[in-house]
C-alpha cells in the first residue's frame, strides 16, 4: 500500500487540471491531499470561509433574505436566461416547456440528440413554445426552486434547471418533463431492490437548524456493488432513485432555503469470510446423513452455482486491485459531476464517515475528486468508526437516533425507508400539484408541499415535520426533534405562572402557546398508525386539552425530581455539635 498511498502525501499540482477525458489515467498520481485542499480553502476571502463554517455548523444559514420584488425580479431575469441557453440545454426545455400531463407525444423513445434536431429549426426561428396549465417546468415553484439553490443567481439557476431536465430526461424518459418524478417510476425489479434495500434515505425528522438530511450507507466491500459504481457514476437504478429523492425535496420550501445534509457513511462487510461460512454451510448440508445420495449430489450442484454467483464480483484479496476498482474512469467522473451540478436543492455540508485507514482515506478522495471545487469546501471527514462516529454527527445537529444503520453490526435498517415509501405512494396518488400552486410572496408555501396562506387548501398528509411543528408521539427520537424543543421551552417558560394562576388564566395560557407556536409558523401534527404518515391537527380544542396536558405533565416531573432531590439530601451525613455522625 506504500506506492499507493504516497501520492497523498504530496502537496503540488492541481487535481482539477488532472480529471482529463483519457480513461487511461493513472489514479495515483492525482494530488488531492489535505494540504491541497486546505490550501484551497484558505485561498477563499475571510467572509466566505466563515459563512461556510458557520452554514456547515447550523449556525447561520447562507440563503438570501426573500421579499417579493427580490422573486418577481429573479422570474423575469430567468425567463430571459432560459431563452438565452446554448442549443442542446435550450432544445430540452422548450421540449418539456411544450408538454403537460395529458399531452400525447409520440417521441418518447427519442434521444436527446435527436430531440435537438427536432427543435433545431424553431430554435432558430426563436418561435415561444406554448406552456399548457399542467406544465410544471415554467410553475413559479419549480422555478423558485433553482433561483434559491444558486442565490437568486439568474443565469446559473438557467443553466442548473436545463441540466436537470436533461439528467431526469435520460434517467426516466420522457415522462419526466411532462410531470415531476413519482415513486411509482420504479418499476423494474432492480429498481424496486434498490429503493428497498434503504442504502439510501432521506431521513424522518430534520436537524437542528431544519435542513432535511440524506443518508447514503453503501457497501463498499464490494467495489462494483458500491454506491460509487452504481449512483453517482453511471445512469442506473441507484442515480435515479437519488435524483428521486433529490427531486421530492423541490416541494419542500425549507429546504429550498436552507439547503440539504449529506451524511455518507459506507459499510465494508467482509465477504470473504461470509463466502468461506457459506460454502461451509453448503458442504456440511450437502453431505449430511439426511440427505438421500441424488439429493446431495444436485444440492451439491446448486450450492456451487449460487457461490459462484454471490462471489462474481470482481474483488480479490490484494487491497491495490479493491482500490483500482473503485476508481471512476473519465466518462463515470464526469456522470458524477455532471449529477451534482443538477440536482436542484444545494448541498449544505457532506459528512463522510470513514475509519482512519489507507482503503478509505483513498475512497474519500475519491469522493472529493467527484463532487467538484464547489462541494470540497463543504465536505468534513469523521475519520473515526462506531459511536465515536455518532457523537461527532450529533455536534452538528444531525439526529442521529434516526440514521438507519447499526453501528454495531453495520447493517442498514428499512423500517423509516417503507413509511417514506409508503406515504410518498399516498401523497403523490392524491396528485397533489405543488407547482401549480397560486402565491403571491416569499412565504408562500410550507415544507410538505401545502400552501399555508389563508384559506388556501392543505395537504393533509406530511411526510416530514418542519422546523417549527410541534409532534404528538412518544420517543426519544420525536422529543428531540427542534419543534417539539421549542415547545418544551414555551412550556418551562409559562410553568411557574400556570401553577399560580386560576383555572380562567390557566386556559388562557394554553391559548396563548397554540398563538406563540402559530406565529413561528409551526402546526400541531399528530402521528395517523393507520396511514403511517403525519396529519395535522385542526380542532383547536383537542390541540387546547393536549397543551394543558403538558403543562400537567412538566409539572409532575418538576415535584417528582424535587422530591429525589429532598430523598437525596436526606441520607447524607453531618457532624453534630456532640461528635457523632448524623443523618438528616
């Protein structure tokens, strides 16, 4: 490993300038080291690196302060940028400008060449493609979304959403520029194995500061398995389940402004050992005393045939060809690249879990040269494994109660990926249209894709909580949740004025944290069994009773941990003025 890992200890050249189009490349004589990127980083002004900082911490969010003229302004500049974009870029959104739901289209095999081609004249001829009502890539939202992933920057938002359409147009066909993406695109049964084996999930709950947080848990013991071999890198099942995912956080105005956490934390499951357990296991079954002789010969037969299959991975023992493996050629760098200056919901921070080894300090490199100069400043490296891992992701306000994998025995639980599963196929068959949604300022839409001005209509399903909502359900992973923080607060704030005051002023109280709560533009949301999903509470008076609950219930605990602290006090020792030891 010594020649293999020299390189990072070098600090000249730029890597950038080494990503050529020749897939004949020698990997290691890449430099991506940490000076290098230190160097990179400091080279930034002041300001910026501490926005960054402060943004990657939760201190501060980096999104512009939103009035009204700041977005009718910015539509209108990109309307123009949208008209001004190069050829190819042009030719796929007026495609998908020219479509809605119900439009028939008898191209949709086309590629996207020849969609250039048939566009290619009324480009030219710079004739305004007709939008039908159902058209959602001109909706003021969907537009909205682009402009606060590039800071209301015009131009790059153009280019951003023009990418988009093209990624989401190679990846789903055309259907995806007459709708937005849906769950049931899935169809395949590779599709439906990787969205179910939960290696990548957008987490329940939000962290402290109300960004949503992706967790991507790859296996990387098997490097043409990996989640470097199968999402990012190449058009397949697993890139498109994360532009999916990418895509669903458009109808989450939240996370429009305050952007998206990352947290890659891959596996490495030893599969040698798990491939000499079952040959074990198929040798012993295959000669026992219970099996007849023509069973053990065809079982014999059949157990060689499935190791040989589970063991067709292309991995050996010698740790350089592991890492050779995992190297992206020219075209699979730029696929990835090309993936992250598409998705329309920017990266805040990127985490990458690895332990403090060789193998993984390459593949965290790896990552680095991937993601681009833009997402390397944003990128912290956890060097550490297990719990260690946990304490640290929680400094930076991530939920850790809610990641899906066991630190323990490195295995990726599925259960909040079959509720998210679950409530996006019931969400998304109420055809629920975010983005053709009227609204007239900076607030004008909620974090589940339901409007909150007044009297608008609501979506009564929500799949993940905003910052502000106060949660009605039991557990440690729901109390920690921001909302429900605020709300304890509310209630310690008030406690020692409620135990005094009469039943009148009591009610009144109670009224007045529904109001307080209300005015941060938080809801009351009760968890529905039955549908697996969020609904929010709208009957005042059920809301009044639970509040008055509560400030039963902070009561109780407050006497409770007096009286331990009395019992406490009560056992310990002093000398009396006689000499002897007493208790109180």
């Amino acid at each position: 490993m010594t020649d293999q890992t020299s390189y990072m200890r070098s600090s000249s050249g730029n890597f950038d300038s080494s990503c050529g189009q020749d897939n004949s490349w020698n990997p290691f004589d890449i430099d991506i080291s940490d000076d290098f990127l230190a160097k990179q980083f400091h080279s930034m002004h002041f300001q910026d690196r501490n926005d960054i900082n402060e943004e990657i911490h939760g201190v501060r969010s980096m999104a512009c302060e939103e009035t009204t003229e700041l977005i009718e302004g910015s539509l209108k500049l990109l309307a123009i940028e949208l008209q001004n974009l190069p050829l190819r870029y042009k030719s796929i959104y007026r495609k998908a400008s020219s479509m809605g739901e119900n439009t028939n289209n008898n191209n949709s095999n086309g590629s996207l060449e020849d969609l250039v081609k048939e566009n290619g004249e009324e480009i030219d001829g710079h004739l305004e493609a007709v939008s039908p009502p159902s058209c959602y890539v001109k909706s003021r939202n969907f537009q909205l979304a682009f402009l606060r992933c590039e800071f209301f920057n015009a131009n790059k938002a153009a280019m951003r959403l023009a990418k988009y359409l093209e990624l989401a147009y190679d990846l789903n066909g055309e259907e995806a520029l007459r709708r937005p993406l849906r769950i049931d695109d899935f169809t395949s049964k590779e599709e439906e194995e990787i969205i179910n084996a939960g290696h990548q999930q957008l987490l329940p709950f939000r962290d402290k500061s109300g960004r949503r947080v992706l967790a991507i848990h790859g296996d990387l013991g098997l490097p043409s398995d990996s989640l470097l071999a199968r999402s990012i890198l190449t058009k397949g099942p697993a890139m498109k389940l994360l532009l999916y995912l990418w895509s669903v956080l458009i109808e989450d105005v939240e996370s429009q402004r305050n952007g998206l956490v990352v947290v890659f934390w891959p596996r490495y499951m030893d599969h040698h050992t798990t491939e000499k357990k079952s040959e074990q296991d198929a040798t012993a079954t295959a000669t026992s005393p219970l099996m007849t002789k023509r069973k053990k010969k065809g079982y014999a037969k059949r157990a060689k045939r499935k190791l040989r299959k589970f063991t067709n991975h292309g991995d050996t023992d010698d740790d350089g060809n592991k890492l050779l493996a995992l190297f992206p050629d020219a075209d699979s760098r730029s696929t990835g690249m090309r993936f992250f200056e598409a998705v329309p919901i920017r990266v805040c921070a990127m985490h990458v879990c690895l332990p403090d080894t060789p193998f993984f300090l390459m593949v965290r490199h790896i990552l680095i040269l991937i993601l681009g100069e833009t997402f390397r400043m944003r990128v912290k490296t956890l060097q550490s494994v297990g719990m260690d891992v946990l304490y640290a992701l929680m400094g930076y306000g991530i939920p850790v109660d809610t990641l899906p994998i066991d630190e323990v025995t490195q295995t990726v639980k599925t259960k909040n990926q079959v509720s998210f599963i679950r409530v996006r196929e019931k969400i998304e068959a109420k055809r629920f249209d975010f983005f053709n949604l009227p609204n007239s300022g900076p607030s004008e839409c909620s974090s589940d894709g339901s409007t909150t001005s007044e009297g608008s209509n609501r979506s009564s399903m929500i799949e993940c909580p905003s910052l502000n909502d106060v949660i009605f359900r039991s557990g440690k992973s729901y109390m920690s949740h921001p909302g429900n923080m605020m709300f304890r607060g509310l209630i310690e704030q008030h406690i020692s004025e409620h135990n005094a005051a009469t039943q009148d002023r009591k009610k009144n109280m109670t009224w007045q944290v529904i109001d307080e709560v209300e005015d941060l533009g938080g809801r009351f949301l009760e968890y529905d069994r039955s549908l697996g999903t969020w609904m929010e509470l709208t009957d005042r008076g059920a809301i009044r009773h639970k509040i008055a609950t509560y400030f039963k219930e902070f009561r109780r605990k407050i006497k409770a941990q007096q009286r331990i602290q009395m019992s406490q006090s009560s056992t310990h020792l002093f000398e009396a003025q006689d000499g002897r030891m007493r208790k109180t």
